[in-house]
C-alpha cells in the first residue's frame, strides 16, 4: 500500500495561514478551493458570494428539530441543470454563552441547506444539503469548530439560494434550563465550480455497526478524472458510539467509556475493464475519541492525489476505512436526515 505524498496547499500548512497559494495556470480559482478541505476554513480561498456573518446567539432546543439559519451565510447563484457547486463553511465554530457544567451536553448539527432562490423546497428525494454533528461536553470543552462539505447538483436550470444552518440541543433543555448557544462573527459559506466532480451517499439500506476490534470499508464510489491535473477527494462519515442501551445501536456495555475509533480514504487506481494499476493509496487518518458523553461525532477526511499516481489507469476507486480501535460498537449514520440532508457522503473533483 502506497502512502499518500502530495502536499497540501501551502495555506494548510501548519504555521502558514495566509501563505501565497501555488499559481495554478488558469486553474487557480478552482485549485483555490482546495485550500478548506482539511479543516473546512481556509485564508485565501475562492470568497462567498455573501458577507460574513456577524455575530450570532440562539437558543438550544429540547430536541434537533428545528434549524436556525445563520445569518449572512446565505449565497444565491444560477446553475444550468445538472452543473455542479462545491460549497464549505469557513470560519465557522459555535460556542455556549449560558454557563454549563459537568454531564450538561449540548448536541450541535450544522448543515448547508440549499433551495431554489423563491424559497421554494428541491423536489421530493432531491439531496439538498449536508450535515455536520457532534456533543459540546463541558467543561472541557467551550467551543467546537465544525467543517460542513457538500457538492450541490443542480436539478434543474434555475436560480438558487444556499446557507448555513444550525441547532443546538439537549435534555437539559427538556428539563427546563435556558441555554444560549453562539456562532462567532465571520462565518461564512463559499462556492467554486470545479471542472468535473462527483458525489455519493451512503444510503439507508448500508448502515454498518463496526464492533471493537473490526474495520469496515465504505461509501465506495469510482471517480473518473478529467480537466486538471490533481484530484481531491472528501469523505465525511457521521459515527456514533453505541452507548448501552441506545435507541441508535446494541451491543453497548459498561465496560466501556464510548468509541476509539480511526478513519481515512483509500484510492485503488483502475481501468474500466478492472485491471488495477499498482497498490491503493492510504489517506492521513482521523483518530476520533467517541465518549458516551461527547456521543456522535462527524469525521472528516481529504485525500489528495496527483493523476501522476494513477499509474496511467483512467479511473480510481475510492473507499472510506473505519476502524474500531477500542471500545463499544460504531455505528455509521447512512441515509439521509429531514430535508434530504446527507449523513455519511463522499464527493472528489479535479482542480
């Protein structure tokens, strides 16, 4: 298995935030793009169609059911059918006002939210956006920074309208406390339209529960590249421990405190006739402590490659790896939630 060895966009790079991006010959904007994947914000990449939000409070809801949107993040752009938008937050992360203790978890899910520029809802089973997800557990934690990536194909010929959402949550608010939840002044949501891109999702019907000890392979899919020279591929899985006794998942038990768990992308270069050409490329891998207090959690990944790697086959085929390093079962959220918002998904473009 070959490791994966094509740097990062020099904006990435630790300690070099607002470095000069690489000039990328007419394929700058779109190579610009790649600057958010790791981590969802990035200085210098391709500026949102909208100002920045400013600040943002809210209230936490007894359960996640009714988004908030955030103010400023909205973009609104024209699409022939079929054309296809990368979007991701930038400078996004979410924070309790209300002061809170040990055991009062707060839940969060962020999510890009599109429709048509009207108002009006995608039609019935049309993706419309994506969700990112996890516990605030105090009091170690007072802030969480979510990354949200998303492909949006067009389904039809027409003006749209995109934003960022959120909720926050909790049975502390069941039982009675007021909690105030805030989004910083900065958010924002940006767009680029790659040369080709690709996404998929998992659907309900390949949920998986990952016991202890076990690795899964997922959400595979086979990219075609074409009109750059490097390749970039997301894969974000929704996980969840399997506490003993959830409603989501068995096989939970005392015994243990949540899910260690790891995930990364592995790219297996091939030819449409399935001959392969050399060994897969692995990923950097996501290590992800799972408590049963901090719950759920949204793990992202990126992979980036050059064509070079495809060792001249015409396609590769990607797939997400979970590993079950320590603990109880994992389960990967598969389908979609309300409003055809995708939990586990995966997109790769070229740029």
């Amino acid at each position: 298995m070959l490791i994966n060895t094509v740097p990062r966009p020099a904006a990435l790079r630790p300690g070099s935030r607002g470095a000069a991006p690489r000039p990328w010959r007419s394929r700058s904007a779109t190579a610009l793009l790649a600057l958010a994947l790791c981590a969802g914000t990035a200085a210098g990449a391709a500026a949102p169609a909208a100002a920045a939000s400013t600040t943002f409070d809210f209230p936490a809801r007894p359960r996640a059911d009714q988004y908030h949107d955030i103010p400023g993040t909205q973009i609104t752009f024209t699409a022939e059918a079929g054309q296809k938008s990368y979007l991701w937050s930038r400078h996004l992360s979410v924070s309790n006002v209300t002061p809170l203790v040990s055991g009062e978890n707060i839940g969060n899910t962020f999510a890009i939210r599109c429709r048509y520029a009207d108002g009006a809802p995608l039609a019935n089973g049309a993706e419309s956006g994506a969700y990112w997800a996890a516990n605030l557990v105090p009091p170690g934690e007072t802030s969480l920074s979510p990354g949200v990536r998303w492909l949006f194909t067009a389904p039809t010929s027409a003006t749209y309208s995109c934003r960022l959402s959120v909720v926050a949550y909790s049975s502390v608010v069941a039982g009675g406390k007021n909690v105030t939840m805030r989004v910083p002044a900065g958010a924002e949501l940006a767009r680029t339209t790659p040369p080709v891109a690709a996404r998929w999702t998992l659907q309900s019907a390949d949920a998986t529960v990952v016991p202890s000890g076990s690795e899964a392979t997922t959400l595979g899919y086979t990219f075609s590249p074409a009109g750059g020279d490097r390749i970039a591929v997301v894969q974000d899985a929704a996980l969840s421990t399997c506490a003993p006794g959830s409603p989501i998942c068995a096989g939970g038990t005392e015994e243990y405190d949540g899910t260690e768990a790891e995930t990364w992308i592995e790219a297996q270069p091939r030819n449409p006739d399935g001959a392969l050409c050399g060994g897969p490329v692995k990923g950097p891998v996501g290590k992800w402590r799972i408590s049963d207090a901090k719950h759920h959690q949204t793990a992202t990944n990126t992979l980036y490659l050059d064509t070079a790697q495809l060792g001249g086959c015409t396609q590769v085929r990607v797939t997400l790896k979970v590993r079950n390093v320590h603990g109880n079962p994992v389960n990967i959220h598969a389908g979609h939630a309300s409003e055809w918002i995708a939990a586990t998904r995966g997109t790769a473009f070229t740029y």
